[in-house]
C-alpha cells in the first residue's frame, strides 16, 4: 500500500462521505474486510478521486448516474448526501436522475427521486 496515496484517500473519503461514516467503516472493520476497506481508500478514493481532470462535484454527479443505473441504493443515499458536501445542488441532482432516466429508465429514476428525498429529509432535520 502506498501510504501517501491512502493518506489522501482518507482525507477525500472523509470529506465526501463524512468524517464520522469513515471512522466507523475504518473502527469496524475486521480481518476479514480491512483490505478491502483499505484498496477502497487508496484507489478509489486517492487514486482516482485524487485526480486533478474532475471536480468533486463532476465526480459525484458521475457517481449518482452510476449508482442509479447499477441500483445500488445504499451506496446512492451515501452519495447523494457526499454530492451535497461538494456543492452539487438539489437543482443538478434532479437533472442528473431526469437525465438516467430517459437513459436507463424510468424505474431507475423513479428509486433514485426517492432515494434523494429521503436524504434531502435527513439533511434538512440536521438544520
């Protein structure tokens, strides 16, 4: 493992996704999945949302197209909230899922419409 690399990793992955979320994944994890949590840091996240071609924000509207077209719900929550940290706005979340579902369909939408209410709820109480 290169070390700078994970560093930075962490330091995205914290940013994103939220410092507390990070240290659970990282505290919980056991023998079992802590090499997988660590290639997830340093690739994933050091890597390749290290590059200077995207903004974070580019990057996580990708992620919410991806995500919702792979129907991978809890890791769409997860993201939607991320996009939110790196100023994506309610506006460019809906385009981005008006867009999959022309794209992908409209269930596929329809999941993500819902997914995003829900974090839009969540977030709206911490206020």
């Amino acid at each position: 493992m290169d070390q700078k690399t994970f560093d930075k990793g962490m330091e995205i992955r914290s940013a994103v996704l939220g410092k507390s979320h990070v240290e659970n994944s990282m505290k919980t994890a056991d023998d079992f999945n802590r090499p997988f949590q660590e290639l997830v840091t340093e690739y994933c996240w050091g890597a390749c949302w290290g590059r200077e071609g995207l903004s974070r924000a580019t990057r996580s509207m990708l992620n919410l197209a991806m995500l919702t077209i792979l129907n991978r719900p809890h890791e769409l929550r997860i993201h939607i909230a991320g996009a939110l940290r790196n100023g994506v706005t309610r506006d460019e979340i809906r385009e981005v899922f008006m867009q999959v579902a022309i794209y992908a369909g409209v269930p596929a939408g329809v999941e993500a419409f819902r997914a995003a209410r829900e974090v839009f709820a969540q977030e709206d109480g911490k206020a």
